[in-house]
C-alpha cells in the first residue's frame, strides 16, 4: 500500500537539530509540524523564543575541512544544503579559522527561513508526554534541555536509566569596557584576518593570584539529584579545570602560545585570555573557554581581576545546566530509530553527540531518514569514511554501551586510512587528516549522487 506522501512527519523541538530536521523532510516535498514549547514554557538557558537559539558559545569550531574533522562536517553538511550552515555562513563574525556567529542574526534568518517555507507549520506548544503512534513519524530533537516531563516519558518509555552531564555557559563582556592599553587584537599565530580575538595578558605572578581567588571563589550549589552528575570533558567549567592543577589553564584556553603582546614584545606572557566576537556589530565579546558556575557576584569580582578587563562590562554571565541524553547505541537503530517504537526517531544532542554542527548534522540525517520512509524509499545510510557516517556510528552503535558518553565528531571516529611515504613508513599528522577528508568529501558525492538517482 502506497503511503500518504502529503501526511505530515512531526518534530518536537525548535534548536539546531529539528531546525535543520524540518529544513531537509521539506526539501524532499514532505510537510512538517514543528513543536517548539517556547515561549509558552522557558528553560533555564534560553533567553529569546528564536528557533536554533544558542545558548553556549557561538563558535561553530574550525572551518578547517582539509585537517579538522568538525571543519569537514562543516563542508559536509553544505553540501547537503544545510539551513544551520548557510545560516551560518550568512551571520559569520570575525573568529580566525573558526566559524562564529552573530547569534541574534543566525537564530532569526533560521526563525524566518522556516516560518515563511509553506511546508512548514510552527506550534508554539510543550509536548509533555511521548508522541503517540497516531502521528505516524516523529523526530525527538527536544536537545539538551528536555522538558521535565517529556524526559520523565521517554525515560519510562526505555526503561533505561537517565544519562546526563552538566554544560557550562562563558560570560560575555561588552568591548566598549575592555582597556586596549592593555588588551590586543590578534589570533593565535595569526590565523584569519590576523586579529580576530582580543587578548588580555598575564604575568606569572596575575597568574597565581588569579588561580588563588578563582579556586577559593563561591560556587553555585547543585541540588542533591544533580551532584552525581558528571560533566562533559570538552566543556569543563573553568574553576574545575583549576582544580585538576594549577598550570592545566596556562596550558589550556589560557595558553599563550602564537601570540605576541606588541605593547611588551620581549617579555613573554605566562597566560592570555582571549574573547571572541559574539555579534555581528562587534559590541560584544565572548571569554572563551571561560563556562563557569561560579556565582554572579563572584564572577564580576574575580573576572575583573584579569587585566584588560578591570572594568568589564558583562552583557551575560557564565551559567551551568544539565544536559539530558539517551543510551543511543541501546536504543536506536542505524536510521535512529527507536528499536521498540520505530515511529519515533531521535536527534540532536539528545542522541549523545555534542556541539552544536554535531546536533544539527543528526538532526540532517534523521530529516532525511524519514522523508525517504515517507516516500517509500529505503533511508540510504552516509558511508562511514564520512564525518556524517562517523558521528551517526557513533550514536547509533559504534559506542559501548556501557561507557557511552557525549563525543565531538573527530578523526578518531573514522575508519583507518592507511598511508605510507616512500620509505614505507605511516604517514601521521595533518597529511593523514587531509587524506581523510579527501576521502570523505569524495565518498559523501558518491552518495549524494546515489540518493539523487534512488529519488528518480
């Protein structure tokens, strides 16, 4: 029997992955309706109720797709006529050879992109319990931040045991309140246009002083359900990473390495902190690498510490959540369905993946895994020499179980390639990373060619 191709595929929640999810089901003529419970219900990181909203960073990572496996999924993903890409491109500030964003401008053009697609219906209303069968196909992309009693369903639903790991929020200071006779522009062995960061030096002794009052600093407090919790290692709060030794932040998002303070060009910095521009207009910075749960008191005191940044001005202050996220390699098939009810299909970083181009690119495939199905067309999985056939293996059974935890999409995930110079020996480092991305980007047109031909 011939299924009612014009029946719509529903997708609950409105952030990067159902964004795109939407985006990739209409591109292949099937309607969709997209839930999105805000503004009727907020999170606790939200601010506005902008579809694709992001609530972290707004750097996408390297832009690389020669060397870098989130820069590859990058061009991936353009090629497959990502919205959360060209949104991107559309909306991109200053940020060497990552990919940042104005984040008002990128979470309006995909607000307007979706709104005004015909097949697209938008309901501004909270999904509390799991889709019923009756919808026919549906896309859990509810994020990081499900809603309590949607988690509580799909947790019933599973019969597993909740996975969560907190995610910390990095302040952003407003560049009018920066002192430049302190701070410089550069990134980091002038990458980019050369000055895409502003940098805020320290000296050994800044430095120790900083560690001092940023160990000792009042925390927020976790609530007795939450202290179990562990955090995601990507993204560890800057207090917790200080803890781990007092040199791990000097050699982290503090290290000074590739740059040269050119208002004392002998003397070389023992840390910098860098921002990163957060809007389009240039009035706001991001401290990066700074996610942080220190109270907001704290923060202004001891961030202010730093030099450069005596009188910082913050447009928001650092934050801490809980990031809720499903044992995937248990759960779902290849086509991330769940296994014990295959109308339901999950994306995003519910899935167990992380970063934002991660959650979008799932949410990509789980958009074209169900219109295929809505079209009587067999899901045609991307091959697995991809940076989308690695992030999906991953979630969807490349994983242990047992030790499943959130993952960055990297070159780890890839499967070996085996390259050897003229004496016979492996070939390592970034030529072995170009070799993988040539082979994905050449693999993903084969397949794109293949699905192409499979739809006529």
């Amino acid at each position: 029997m011939t299924k009612d191709t014009h029946s719509p595929i529903h997708i609950v929640g409105g952030g990067l992955a159902g964004s795109e999810a939407a985006w990739q089901t209409t591109r292949a003529g099937i309607p969709v309706i997209l839930h999105e419970m805000r503004p009727v219900r907020e999170t606790d990181a939200h601010h506005t109720d902008g579809l694709a909203e992001l609530v972290c960073s707004n750097s996408f990572r390297s832009d690389d797709a020669e060397a870098n496996a989130v820069g590859l999924l990058h061009a991936e993903m353009r090629q497959c006529g990502s919205l959360i890409m060209a949104a991107a491109d559309t909306h991109r500030v200053p940020a060497g050879s990552a990919l940042a964003v104005d984040r008002d401008g990128f979470s309006q053009a995909v607000t307007s992109t979706l709104e005004n697609e015909p097949l697209v219906e938008i309901r501004r209303e909270e999904v509390a319990d799991l889709p019923p069968k009756e919808w026919g196909s549906v896309i859990v992309a509810t994020g990081p931040l499900t809603s309590p009693d949607l988690a509580a369903a799909i947790r019933e639903a599973t019969n597993e045991q909740s996975l969560a790991f907190f995610d910390a929020i990095a302040p952003i200071v407003h560049k009018g309140s920066i002192n430049f006779d302190v701070a410089w522009f550069q990134s980091r062995y002038d990458k980019g246009d050369g000055a895409d960061y502003i940098n805020c030096p320290m000296d050994a002794d800044q430095y120790n002083t900083f560690i001092d009052v940023l160990l000792a600093g009042h925390k927020t407090e976790f609530k007795d359900w939450e202290r179990d919790t562990p955090y995601f290692e990507a993204c560890l709060p800057i207090e917790v990473m200080a803890e781990r030794g007092r040199e791990t932040l000097a050699h982290g998002p503090m290290k000074p390495v590739g740059l040269t303070n050119p208002k004392m060009p002998e003397q070389r910095c023992h840390a910098i902190v860098q921002l990163r521009q957060d809007n389009a207009l240039g009035t706001l910075y991001n401290m990066v690498g700074f996610q942080t749960k220190l109270t907001y008191g704290e923060q202004k005191r001891i961030f202010r510490m730093i030099p450069g940044l005596e009188n910082a001005e913050f447009a928001r202050l650092g934050g801490i959540h809980r990031n809720t996220f499903i044992n995937s390699p248990v759960l779902l098939d290849k086509t991330l369905r769940m296994k014990t009810a295959p109308w339901l299909r999950f994306a995003g970083q519910i899935t167990g993946c992380e970063g934002y181009v991660e959650s979008a690119a799932l949410g990509l495939l789980a958009g074209r895994f169900a219109a295929a199905e809505r079209l009587d067309i067999s899901p045609s999985l991307p091959p697995e020499t991809t940076a989308l056939g690695a992030i999906l293996g991953h979630v969807a059974g490349g994983a242990r179980p047992e030790t499943f935890q959130p993952m960055n999409v990297n070159f780890g995930l890839f499967p070996p390639i085996d390259m050897r110079n003229e004496k016979g020996r492996r070939v390592k480092g970034r030529a072995r990373k170009q070799a993988q991305s040539q082979r994905a980007l050449a693999s993903l047109e084969e397949w794109l060619g293949g699905r192409q031909n499979a739809a006529e």
